[in-house]
C-alpha cells in the first residue's frame, strides 16, 4: 500500500460482488506540521497533486481535525482523474471555536501577484467539501487598509476571496464554516448543478465587501440551511446567471439578497428563474433587492420570493435601476434618447408570501426602520413590469413612523391580499 495514502475498499455483495475503491491523502502525510505558524501550503499542494491524480473512482484530500493549518495563496486546479473528489475538513461540531483552522495572516505577508484570491478550485468536476472545520481569513488586516473606509497612500481596493470555486460542474459544499474573510468568502464563477448547505458564514457587519456567496455565470444552483452574517450582501447574485434556488436562509448583519449589481460596463445581462423561500433577514441594510445601472442593458425575469421574514431591516423591498456605489458619480442617461436607451430592461415576478395565517400570528409581522418600507425604483427608459405583490406586511420596527408608505417610479404590476403599506403598484 502507498504510505502517502490510505486505501479502503467498499464492496457491496449481491448475485456479484462489486468492489469500489477510494484513497484518502492526508496533508500530515506530505508534511503539513498544523501547528498555526509553520506555512503548510507545500504539503497542500503535495496531497491536491496526488488526490487529483488517483484514477479510483473517489479520491479524498483530508485535512485532518485538531490542527490549525497556515497558508498562503493556493489554487487546486482540475480536471481530476477521478470523478467523485472529497476534501474533508472535519472537526468537533460542539466546539464553540472549532480546532480546525485554515488561516493567512493578512496583506503584509502576501506574496501572491493576484490580490484577489486565498483559496480556489478550478476546473474539479464532482467536487465534494464536507466537515465541521472552519476557514478563517483572518481579514481584519485587510478590512483596516481598506481604502473604502481608510483611503490613502497604502490602502487596497482589492482584497482576497477565501474560496473560489471557477467552471466547478457537480460541485458540493456542506457543513463547512467561513470566518471573517478579506473580502467575499465563497464565490462561484462559471461553475453549474451546485449545492450549498449547511454553512455557517460570520464577519463582522462593519467588514467591506464581504458578501457570504457571490454567484456569477451559473447555473442550477441551491444554497439552502445557513447563516450569514458579513458587511455586504449576504448572497449576491451576478450576470448570466439561471435556475437558482435559496432557500432555509438567516441572514444578518448584512445588506440582504440582491440580484446585481449589474450592468456596470453597459453590458447585455441576463439572470432568469430565480427562486428565494424562507428568508429571515434581521437588522440588515436591505431583504430582497435588485440592482441595476443605468449603462446596462438586458432582461431579469421570474424572480420569487416566498415566505420572506424581515426584523428592523432598513430597506425591505427594494428595486433600485439608478444603483451607484459611490454618490454623485454616476452620470444619468439621457431620457428617451434612441442613442442611449441602455437602461437595464426589468421584468421582474416578486411574490411575497411574508406572513401566512396573519390574524392568528401577527408577531411575526415584518418590520421596517425606514419610512419608505417598499422602494421600486424603476428606469424611465424601460420601466419595471410584472411585479406582484402578495400578502405583504410592514410596520416601523421603532414607531418613529405614523405609517410607512410605498414608493413607484416607472413600475406596473398586481397587488393580492393585504398590502402595508399601501401599494403603489399601478395595475
């Protein structure tokens, strides 16, 4: 047997005997010293090379609990011999600060070219992470040079994403924890029929840019039964991106579930089927967005959100087509030029099933800290169309406010059911 690796068969007996083999490659065994101060990135790679490698029909990188690994930047690069790769990344699930740590220790001992990036896959069809352990990007370094809070001669406008996944096919996620990122903390780039469960993501809500799950030309894609907790959006959703479902969702401190921004470049968008259920946003800047510039152009249709619940959540529902990052420094499209009608073409379905069995259950009306609790702002140019609103109820989170109030520009669409504040949804 190879001593790097362990082999183990699983045979199931029946008129045949079939024998299905997989290796296991634990980073201990290529000299990882998980002692939190040795850089273990070598031995990493080491392990990735030979898992990668194996032509068993299941290989399993293991990062083995009761350690704390330090690395640098490392990408696992693909495709894989086998078709079934495991990294498993267990730990005690009762611990309070889990023993299993990846860690990097911030922008002064980055040696990597690409600021962008800590850990990533690419390429790796039939990707399985699993396991209680915990990747920790240690990104209070980064968050301080910030040059979005902290401008000035030093400060970084690009920071690392704790774990990209890039044209990942099949691709699994479970049980698995992501502290304090310098910026997003899992991002899926190209990559199609992914599953996302069970996570726990926490930074702190005064954290730039870290969304908890960014997705960008995807597909078939389910995040379901987590938490969230950044300083951005907690699940962001980009351009050319189908089929998405989000469901079992606590989201907070955070700027909600948006679908943008898009069209920053005057690109053609598009982002179609997408499915938000069971949602508590709590104390977060926005719950259910969508975002747009002016420069963009294209089409967001079939948007749903079913059973949303919002706690003090500043903007509730919100359309915003004149979306700008930084005030003041968006230049308007002329309107109802022919040579700049480029605004982004909205056709959005928002169902919102908020509360259900209201009059036997009213403490779990939504709340707002804002007047204006439904915001559809909509382009002049291509105005929002198709919008439902179904059984939505609002009230001031302080009751600063008498009544909260609805707002439309350039929207038509259908209300059912109670509405609070008043729609102003014209039909």
């Amino acid at each position: 047997m190879d001593s790097l690796s362990i082999s183990y068969a699983i045979c199931v007996v029946s008129l045949l005997t079939i024998c299905i083999s997989a290796k296991e490659f634990n980073v201990l065994s290529y000299g990882a010293s998980g002692n939190g101060i040795t850089d273990d990135s070598l031995a990493f790679m080491k392990a990735w090379k030979d898992t990668c490698s194996e032509a068993a029909s299941s290989a399993t990188l293991v990062i083995p609990k009761g350690k704390q690994f330090l690395v640098h930047p490392l990408i696992f690069t693909g495709p894989c011999k086998s078709g079934a790769i495991n990294v498993m990344i267990p730990t005690e699930i009762q611990n309070i600060f889990p023993a299993n740590y990846l860690g990097t220790n911030g922008p002064d001992q980055w040696n990597a070219s690409d600021l962008s990036t800590w850990l990533a896959f690419e390429g790796v069809t039939g990707l399985s992470i699993s396991g209680f352990g915990t990747i920790d990007g240690r990104g209070k370094g980064w968050w301080d040079r910030s040059c979005r809070y902290h401008p000035g001669q030093g400060c970084f406008t690009l920071a690392p994403t704790a774990l990209r996944f890039q044209n990942c096919n099949n691709l699994k996620m479970l049980n698995t924890n992501f502290h304090n990122s310098p910026q997003t903390h899992v991002l899926l780039l190209g990559c199609q029929n992914v599953e996302l469960g069970f996570l726990n993501i926490q930074s702190p809500g005064t954290s730039p840019n870290t969304d908890g799950i960014h997705i960008q030309f995807g597909r078939n894609v389910s995040i379901h039964n987590s938490q969230i907790a950044d300083g951005d959006d907690c699940i962001s959703i980009g351009d050319k991106t189908y089929d998405v479902k989000i469901n079992d969702i606590k989201c907070g401190p955070g700027h909600g579930v948006s679908i943008g921004s898009l069209g920053r470049d005057g690109e053609v968008v598009q982002v179609n089927n997408i499915k938000v259920k069971r949602v508590s946003f709590h104390g977060t800047t926005n719950g259910v967005r969508i975002k747009t510039w002016q420069t963009g152009r294209g089409l967001v249709q079939n948007v749903t959100f079913t059973n949303i619940n919002f706690t003090a959540v500043e903007n509730p529902i919100i359309i915003d087509q004149y979306y700008c990052d930084k005030p003041d420094s968006c230049k308007p499209t002329v309107r109802y030029s022919y040579m700049h009608k480029f605004n982004c073409s909205i056709s959005c379905q928002i169902s919102m099933f908020i509360i259900e069995n209201l009059d036997r259950t009213p403490e779990l009306i939504g709340t707002s800290q804002t007047e204006v609790a439904i915001n559809l702002n909509c382009s002049n140019n291509v105005p929002c169309s198709g919008i439902t609103l179904d059984n939505v109820r609002l009230v001031s989170a302080t009751h600063q406010f008498n009544q909260l109030v609805s707002s439309c520009n350039h929207v038509s669409g259908l209300n059912r059911g109670i509405i609070e504040p008043k729609s102003c949804l014209k039909i």
